[in-house]
C-alpha cells in the first residue's frame, strides 16, 4: 500500500489521534474513514445515474434524466410520469 503524508494543524492531528485511540486504530485508518463517508462529485454523479438505472429497469419505464432533474417530489413524480407513461401506451395499444 502506498501512503502519504499530510499536513494539518497540530489541534486537528491531536483530534484526529485521540479518535483513533477511542477506536483502537491508526490515525490513517481514521482518515481513510472519513474520506470513504464523503463521496466526489464524480462519485455521487455516478451514483445517481446507477440510482436512476434501477428506478427506470424496477419500473419497466424509460424515465429521461430530464424528467428527474424537474422532480421535485421525486417518488410522487416517479409514479405520476409512470401512470401516464402506462396509459399512454394502453391507449396506443388499444
């Protein structure tokens, strides 16, 4: 495992050791936690596309991005595109 060393203020690295005390680890582990807790921007993207993914496959319903960047009650929404969605193709089909 490569590591690295940061600089911090004394106050901070003193804070970060005692939580790694009361955890009975190291204050890299400490670190690694927390950075593990906050997600990039890259990373919560990525997220909410695999998110959307899901929402789109369970529901059987090709949902356009667009339709979720306007939601603002996104289960409510997600259910009333769905219901229209759905009796628009019965109509089709009809």
């Amino acid at each position: 495992m490569d590591s690295t060393t940061i600089q911090v203020q004394r106050e901070t690295r003193d804070h970060l050791a005692e939580l790694a005390k009361e955890r009975g680890v190291s204050i890299g582990q400490v670190v690694e936690a927390l950075a593990a807790q906050q997600p990039t921007a890259a990373q919560r993207a990525e997220q909410l596309a695999a998110d959307r993914e899901v929402v789109r496959r369970t529901m059987g319903v090709d949902i356009p991005d667009e339709e979720f960047e306007q939601a603002l009650d996104v289960l409510g929404n997600i259910y009333k595109i769905s219901a229209e969605k759905v009796r628009a193709a019965r109509a089709t089909a009809a």
